[in-house]
C-alpha cells in the first residue's frame, strides 16, 4: 500500500525495528540477505525469520541488519535492480554512484551509507562491519531458492571473506520453533572460535522427515 511497507511507525509496530535504542550484549554484529517481504505479493518468509531472530534467546543478542526495513537506489537504471550484468560490488570502484552520493557522516564523523546510496554500496557497508566486528551473514533461502539480489550478496562476501551461513527448507512457510537449529550452529562456531569460514548450509525443517534435494 503505497510506502506503508517503510514507514517508520509501521515497522515499529511490526516489531521490525526497536522503538528504543538497544544496547547488544555482543559485540559482534550480524547481517541477513533475504528476499524482499514487505508488500502484499510477497512471501512473508523473511519477515517470520527476522521477526523469530528477535525472540530467540542466543540470537537476540546480536545487532542484525536486515535491508528489508529500508529502501536504496539501483546505480545504474538501465538494468534490473539486481542485475549481475551490473558491475557494482558495493565499493567506491565498481559503484556507478559517486561517493557524494554513497557515503554521509554520523555524529561521530564515521562514514556510513546514506539515503541516496546505491543498495550494494550500502549492503556491502554493513557487510564489512560485520567482517571487522567478527560476526556473520545469515542467507535466508527459502523453497523456491535464492533470489538474484541474494546471488549477488553471497558473491560480496566471498569478497568481504565474512562467514555465511545459508539456511533452507522444504516448505514454503517459516516456522518460528525451527529458528534454534541456526541459533545452535551460530553458538557452535563462535565456542569452536570460529575456525570454520566456509559457508554452512543449515537445514531448517523437521528432524524427522529427510531432507529435500537441493539445487546445485
């Protein structure tokens, strides 16, 4: 319904974003790359996801980007928003956006992603924070498989050299008691000092049904 699906109070009372300032208990922070759940055609998968993240007792902890609580520009509109034909990879050069156009400053003099910047500037941003604070990614693939935008995210942090965890399932709809399975990977490699940087696939369904057949 118009701009409904950004406006600030709404995702306050979705619970999407904090209606307070919230100090983590973790230092490290914490990305997800979804597909986009916030109009009425859309699955709702990503925002159960993100919304079961929020209640769960390990996860909670860590500050977590989600992209699907703001809007970005493409920067290079003759292709499509995702299009891997286009050469960006969220930095100054491959980016077709000046850095006039990417970068503000906070209260701080920090650089950050402003308003106007392109959505791969900005993800890419947020990527790189998590990579210096030693956090992670959480690629959220649902049924269908993974989106172009989330194609694009999992080859940016090859190049950030974050750690990934992808997550699936053989269902189309999210269910909020499975949220402890990726939970407990997380623990896991943080209590493992995180040795392990290869991407993880999560599986996310039921224990006792076998698991589906992924796409190569």
């Amino acid at each position: 319904m118009g701009d409904l699906h950004h406006d600030h109070e709404c995702l306050n009372a979705s619970h999407l974003v904090g209606q307070n300032v919230v100090t983590y208990s973790r230092r490290q922070k914490a990305i997800l790359s979804v597909k986009f759940s916030l109009n009425a055609e859309s699955s709702t998968y990503a925002t159960e996801f993100a919304l079961a993240m929020k209640k769960d007792p390990f996860l909670w902890n860590f500050e977590t980007f989600n992209p699907n609580t703001g809007s970005k520009p493409n920067c290079d509109e003759k292709l499509d928003y995702t299009s891997m034909n286009n050469p960006c990879r969220g930095t100054s050069e491959t980016c077709k956006f000046a850095d006039s156009k990417n970068v503000t400053f906070d209260e701080n003099g920090n650089k950050k992603p402003g308003e106007t910047s392109c959505w791969r500037y900005s993800f890419r941003f947020h990527q790189e924070v998590c990579k210096a604070t030693n956090g992670f990614m959480i690629q959220v693939e649902e049924k269908g498989g993974l989106g172009a935008g989330q194609k694009m995210e999992t080859e940016m942090a090859k190049q950030v050299g974050m750690k990934v965890f992808r997550t699936y399932a053989d269902w189309s709809e999210f269910r909020r008691c499975r949220i402890k399975t990726i939970s407990k990977k997380i623990k896991e490699w943080y209590d493992s000092d995180c040795k392990n940087m290869d991407l993880e696939n999560v599986y996310m369904g039921c224990d006792n049904i076998p698991k589906f057949k992924r796409p190569a």
